[in-house]
C-alpha cells in the first residue's frame, strides 16, 4: 500500500504491509495521532487523494477518540510513524 499526502504542501511516498492495517491501535498510538494532528495545527490529513480527517481540532478529536475506524486510525498511524523516520 502506497501512502502520500499534499497536506502542508509536502508530498510523501510509504510503502506499508497490509498486515499492519488490521492490527489494533493502541492508546499509546492513538495519542501519538492526536499529538500529530496538534502540531499540524489540526490541518486536514489527506492520504493519497483520500480526505482522512477533516480540518479542525473537533474532527481530529472525533476520529481519534470517537470513530471506531480501527483500519484508517492503523493507516494514520502508519503514516504517521514513517513520516517521522529519518
């Protein structure tokens, strides 16, 4: 699975196993996402050409904490992660 994102104009490429889409998130993981979503001033999260998490502290808030999307909360922090590798 191929990973990009054009949020704050920068645009990345992540190759991440399938396996790891099914695999539950933890609250470690989820507060890792939150975190994310701060420090980007809760800007829209676009993975590839897909909208993941709307624009705004409420969406990121709802989709970490509220939305049970188990598999895209796994490809948030998936690319997340990577992202963060140098």
């Amino acid at each position: 699975m191929d990973l990009s994102t054009m949020s704050n104009g920068c645009t990345h490429t992540h190759h991440i196993p399938e396996v790891l889409v099914t695999e539950p998130v933890s609250m470690r993981e989820l507060e890792r996402i939150r975190d994310y979503g701060q420090a980007c001033k809760w800007a829209a999260l676009v993975i590839g050409s897909e909208e993941i998490i709307r624009a705004g502290r409420a969406n990121w808030l709802d989709f970490v904490w509220l939305s049970h999307k188990k598999d895209e909360q796994r490809r948030v922090y998936e690319y997340i992660r990577e992202r963060s590798q140098p």
